[in-house]
C-alpha cells in the first residue's frame, strides 16, 4: 500500500518532533523530510514531492503563507495543510487566496490532524469548525443580495451537506451525521461544486458565505 507522504514545516524542533512521531504511528503515512524555514519547505518540496505538506505560518526567512504560494504555483497537485497557533482573520483570508487544502490550529487533537491528513489526501478541503466559524463572520460584511434564488438553486439535500461542510466536517463525518453512504455524500457535494461554478469545499463555502447563503447559525 502507498503511504501518504508528508513534508513537515516548523521551526519548532520540539513541535516538529511530536507530529513526526504522531505521524509515524500511523501505517498509511510515512515523513519525508522536516523543513525548518519557508525556504526550505519550497526546495524541498522540490527534492522530495510529497502528497501533503504541513505548514506553519510564522517561520523565519520565508513565512509558510508565502512558501505556499510558490509552492501551488509550481506544484499545483501538492497540498497544503497550516498548522498553526495562530487564527487571526488576515492570516486566515491569506492561507484561503493561497489555495491551502486545510487549517487547523495547534490545539486540534492528534486524531483530528491525523483524519484531516487522511481527508486532505482522498481530495478534500478541511477546515477546523473554529476557523470556519471566523471565515464566515469575516465574511458577514460582504454578503450581496439575490439569497433566495441561489439557495433555491440547491436541494434540501444539498443544503444539508453544504452547512456540515461549513462546520469542518469531513465526507465520512457528513454521511455519518446524515446516514447516507459515503459515496453519495461526495456525490451532493459535487453536484454543489457544479452549481456553484468551484473546484473544491472551501471554495464553496467560501461561495455560499459571501452569497449569505449559510450564516454563523449553520456552523453553531
């Protein structure tokens, strides 16, 4: 079986040490490589090809927002997931516009960093119910008119996926909650992509957001 390979990003050697070891328990992931700046996470990434790089923001010489975009930029198929400690609105929006696949905080349980590496790797976007909830508020502003018909455009079944998408929850987390099948959860989900004209899950709630589609309320 092919393992998921992992590039990990943090000047912390302590905070390096223990996703490593997390990471390494697992039999379906393996750590290529350790990068200790920005730079190196770029040339790495270069060296070594992983599936999945996990980035924190603040790292000297080249911050891990700025590292991911020239690493999408030349390597489009390598996802990014930020682990950081920091949630600020700005740091958040920038990670988004740099096309990251997953946000997570530093205080996420060693189970939710493993699931979403798993969940990053299958094609999906994660993002932690904490940061979702403060996208959608920074988003709040900017919500246009012309709700209705947009919402309209989506099922009552479509909608139902699209809030628990909202709130972080991964495919195999969304058919649990609606008891369907994986398979056919994915499968609204795409059906949503198509209506909304996007390519990934955070695009769509991202989306949905600014459409005031969905609200704080859905992700409560």
């Amino acid at each position: 079986m092919a393992k998921i390979k992992i590039l990990l990003a943090e000047d912390h050697i302590v905070v390096r040490e223990g996703i490593r070891e997390l990471i390494q328990r697992e039999p379906d992931m393996e750590v290529v490589g350790e990068a200790t700046d920005g730079i190196q996470a770029v040339r790495m990434t270069e060296k070594l090809r992983p599936d999945i790089v996990i980035m924190d923001i603040v790292m000297p010489n080249l911050n891990g927002i700025e590292a991911t975009r020239q690493i999408k930029q030349k390597y489009p198929d390598t996802a990014i997931l930020i682990l950081t400690a920091y949630d600020e609105d700005q740091l958040i929006f920038d990670s988004l516009e740099a096309k990251v696949s997953g946000y997570l905080l530093k205080t996420a349980r060693g189970q939710e960093l493993i699931s979403t590496i798993r969940a990053i790797y299958s094609g999906e976007s994660v993002l932690q119910p904490s940061i979702a909830r403060k996208v959608i508020e920074g988003y709040n502003a900017a919500m246009k008119p012309g709700r209705k018909g947009l919402t309209e455009s989506l099922t009552k079944k479509e909608m139902d996926v699209l809030r628990l998408v909202a709130r972080g929850m991964t495919n195999k987390e969304i058919a649990e909650e609606l008891n369907l099948k994986v398979q056919t959860a994915r499968s609204r989900l795409k059906k949503i992509f198509k209506k909304f004209n996007v390519s990934s899950r955070t695009e769509a709630v991202v989306y949905a957001m600014k459409k005031g589609v969905i609200s704080l309320h859905d992700v409560r």
